[in-house]
C-alpha cells in the first residue's frame, strides 16, 4: 500500500469543516474533554513526542514514514489533529481519522537498525506506547501548568476514556493502563528496550528546538518557548540519557512561567493563535470545542457504534445498497 501524498492527506484531514453530527466518544462535560482542549495540551504533545522517541522501533517508523527532519510541523500537526479529533471531535471524524492514520502507517515498515528487529508504525505494542505516553503526558501538564489535579472521581474516568480510545488504534484495550499507578507499571516494564538511537536523537532535538527553516515560524516559536517547560515535567534519566537536561533551578523557575502562558492561553484568541501557529489542521475540531457548538444529534457513541455507522465497510456497505 502506498502513503497518500501531502495533497490527499490534506483534503483527508479536512473532515471537520461541516457540522458537528453528535458529541462524539466522550461528551462535553468529561475530564477527557476538559484536558484534552486546554492549552497544556500544546505541551503535553512536544512532551509525548520527545518521549515516545525512545523507543527505537517508533523512532525508526518516524524516520521512515516522513523524513521529520524535513517535516517537523507536518508531524506535529498531524498528531495533534488526530488526538484532539479522537478526544473532542464528533464520531464520524474520529472513525475517519483513525482509519487515515492507519493507511499512512500502513508503509512504515522496515529493520531498526539497533536491534535488528522488524518494526512496523501499525504495530500494537507501538501503538499502545504512542497512546499511552500521549494521554500520561496531557494529565501531567494539565496539572503541572493548567488548573491542577482532576478529583479522583475525574481521573477514573479520564483513564475509563483512555482504554475507549485505544479502540481506534492497533493496539488491544485490554493492555491500556486503567490508572495512573497501573501506567508507572507499564513505563517500568518498556524500560528496558528504551533507549537513544540517531534517530531518537534527531527527533528529539527537532521537537524541542525546531529549526525555522524547516518547522516555519509557529512551531520554531513554538516549541523553543515551551522547551525548558517541558523538559521539566520528563523523568531524569530520560533527560540524560537523551541529552538534554537541565538544572533543577531552571526545572523549579519554569513553573509559574508556563503556568501563567497557559493561564492567557486559555483566551480564545491567545488560544486560537497558537493553534493556528503550530497545528493549524486541528482547529475544525478546535473551533467546534471553544464555541460548543450543537451536533445535528444530541448524543455519545461508543467506538463500536461509530464504526458501524460511519467506518469504511459501513460507506461501502451503503454504496452497494444505493
């Protein structure tokens, strides 16, 4: 199977330019809606990325699938339009967008180099790390930079809707952490085989310090402005090993700055500006969220029943019927 190319995957990610069919996976007033559409999120996706690239086999199926060192805001902007659909948008993108990814990860395979293991981007413990790290790290900036820990009830559900949204990947729901004790479990036994590869390397210095040659105005800004915070929230050895440590004065001063820019960022116009800037095919489902737009049907599906009725089989089923 072939990658779409930059056009067709541009028309693709378009899916929520029209009206909002329902509440999607999870509803406005859960923890994960809450999360997943305040500003943190925008750190919380440079930290998921610089953590995930240590994992060689991940890192490998990066490099293969788009060059990041060519297209560091193509990578950035695409991660953050399918999370934040999966997470906010209404079911019918969210099926959508699950099935894209999975065509473009589709090619992504080959040998990494270091263990000589056959990797593939649709590869369930791949896809169960990508997920993992990336809901860990949106609860951990929420509350390092936004409004603070969720209440134990919140937090609960939060982990319930992770496990949901595994659904649309590869990766099996029974093997998604179902708390946060349960994640600390899960990062201990991927220790082992983490590690820092060239192509670990390069992806991370792209995502923390983009050049702006080739991330463009709004990620180079963006991801320099948001580094130091970042960096702050990743485990210690991580930060050595990857290279890019830094004091525990710089760790203890960065906090009230980054919580005071997500404190303005929360402004819808401060807010739209910076997605604009750094995922700019994110804000359909990002404008749908701020102005709480009403969907066509007033209810939550499961993954199940969104595949049912809006998947590839059930469109094909309805042609052949038509």
């Amino acid at each position: 199977m072939t990658a779409p190319s930059e056009a067709t995957l541009a028309h693709q990610f378009a899916i929520n330019n029209r009206p909002r069919e329902d509440w999607g996976l999870f509803g406005p007033e859960s923890p994960t809606w809450r999360v997943w559409s305040s500003p943190t999120a925008l750190m919380a996706f440079q930290r998921s990325i610089v953590v995930e690239s240590f994992d060689p086999a991940l890192a490998a199926a990066v490099e293969h699938q788009n060059g990041v060192r060519y297209r560091p805001a193509t990578r950035f902007d695409r991660t953050i339009q399918y999370f934040l659909t999966v997470a906010c948008g209404d079911s019918r993108a969210a099926i959508e967008v699950s099935e894209i990814l999975m065509r473009v990860h589709a090619n992504a395979t080959g040998i990494e180099p270091i263990t000589g293991q056959r990797y593939s981007a649709n590869d369930p413990a791949s896809q169960l790390w990508i997920h993992v790290t990336g809901w860990h790290s949106n609860l951990i900036c929420y509350e390092r930079f936004g409004p603070g820990p969720l209440s134990a009830e919140d937090e609960k559900r939060y982990w319930a809707d992770c496990v949901t949204a595994a659904e649309l990947q590869t990766c099996s729901p029974s093997d998604v952490p179902r708390s946060r004790k349960e994640v600390h479990e899960y990062y201990e036994t991927m220790r082992p085989r983490l590690c820092m590869s060239e192509h670990s390397r390069r992806l991370i210095h792209y995502f923390l310090h983009t050049p702006r040659e080739v991330g463009g105005a709004g990620l180079w800004a963006g991801s320099n402005l948001m580094s130091a915070a970042v960096i702050s929230t990743i485990p210690k050895w991580m930060r050595e090993l990857g290279g890019f440590d830094q004091s525990s004065l710089v760790d203890a001063a960065i906090q009230p700055v980054g919580k005071l820019a997500a404190r303005v960022a929360r402004h819808p116009v401060p807010a739209r500006l910076a997605i604009r800037m750094m995922a700019p095919s994110a804000l359909p489902v990002f404008d749908q969220v701020q102005n709480m737009d009403q969907p066509l049907r007033n209810e939550v599906l499961t993954p199940a029943e969104a595949r049912k009725r809006f998947g590839k089989r059930a469109q094909l089923a309805g042609l052949h019927a038509g």
